[in-house]
C-alpha cells in the first residue's frame, strides 16, 4: 500500500498483463456509481446487481480490448448501460420496490401503475433512444457526458432524446387510453 495510486488505464492494463488484483481495486473505484446507474437503468434492485455482475464479467473478459481514446469510467459506464438494457429487453416486467412499512398501499396504486406503464413504454424504445433517454432524463446526465459515454456527437443524443420522448409520449397516451387512438382514426358522424 505504499505506492501511489494507480489510475483506471494503468489499472486496466495492469489487469490484462496479469496483476489479478487490479480489476478488483478498478470496481472498488467505481461501483457505487456503476450500482446506481445500474439501479437507475433498470428500475429494480435485484436486475440492477445481475446486470452489474454480467457487466463487471464482460468488461474483466474484454479489458484486453479497450480503446484508449475514452476513459475507462465512461468505457465501464457504457458496459453497464447495455447490459441493463439487454436485461430489460428479457425481462419487460417492472420490478418495483419494497413499499416503506409506514405507507398504505392503497396510497401507491398510481404511483406504481405509473411507474410500470413508463417501463413498459421506456422497453418498446429503440436500444440507442432508450439509452439517451435514461441516460440524460432518468439519470440526469448532461447531454455532453452522455455522448462523450456513448462515444457519440452531442446532436446525436439530443436527437435520440428527442425521437424517445416524443415516442414515449405517444405510448403512454395509448397505454392511458387504449381506445383514443380508434376514436380520432374514425369520422365523425354529422
């Protein structure tokens, strides 16, 4: 312990000449912030930690070919986004936390409800509209770090934004009510 610390490169590529404990210091550096954005991409506790585990196996298998034109922070940051979302694409149920003991549950229906018609909205995106929507309106990325992590322009993210959000807004509307949309299709009689 009597050496200065290592940054993520040098600890990237320490792991992949062998020092077997380097990626382990390398997730002790970063998991809180790679739980969160996990827990925050999936919406559920349980698929936040296996999309975590599955993301931590592939970046330890794939460190060997990491490009060194980005940081590894936004490198683990985009292994962890896409294994979220390969888990959403399996698994389009919402998981939604333990209700705290002092609320009713009554009290939360429509908050729950709520919470699963966006999930399920959220899961019938394209991949990369559903990732800069999470990324820049769930997690509060700027739209400048989300394409630094996605290895994009700027103007690329905000045009998926845009194109998701305006997606989302029409999904939720029909998911609200599933008959306007035959309603408006239908002349009106007069």
């Amino acid at each position: 312990m009597g050496h200065p610390e290592r940054s993520d490169a040098e600890l990237l590529a320490a792991h992949v000449a062998g020092d077997r404990y380097a990626f382990g210091e390398l997730y002790a550096r970063h998991h809180r912030r790679l739980r969160r954005l996990a827990r925050l991409t999936t919406g559920c506790p349980e698929d936040a930690e296996d999309a975590l585990q599955e993301a931590m196996l592939s970046a330890h298998r794939a460190a060997g070919n990491f490009r060194h034109h980005a940081a590894v922070g936004s490198w683990l940051h985009r292994i962890v986004v896409n294994a979220c979302l390969d888990r959403l694409r399996r698994n389009t149920i919402a998981c939604i936390e333990l209700l705290d003991t002092h609320a009713v549950i009554g009290d939360r229906t429509a908050e729950v409800e709520t919470c699963l018609e966006v999930h399920a909205a959220l899961s019938r995106l394209p991949v990369h509209q559903r990732a800069a929507v999470v990324a820049v309106d769930i997690q509060g990325f700027s739209v400048a770090e989300a394409a630094h992590a996605f290895g994009v322009a700027p103007g690329t993210i905000k045009s998926r934004c845009a194109r998701g959000r305006a997606r989302l807004a029409v999904l939720l509307e029909r998911s609200r009510h599933p008959g306007a949309a035959l309603r408006s299709a239908r002349p009106v009689a007069g």
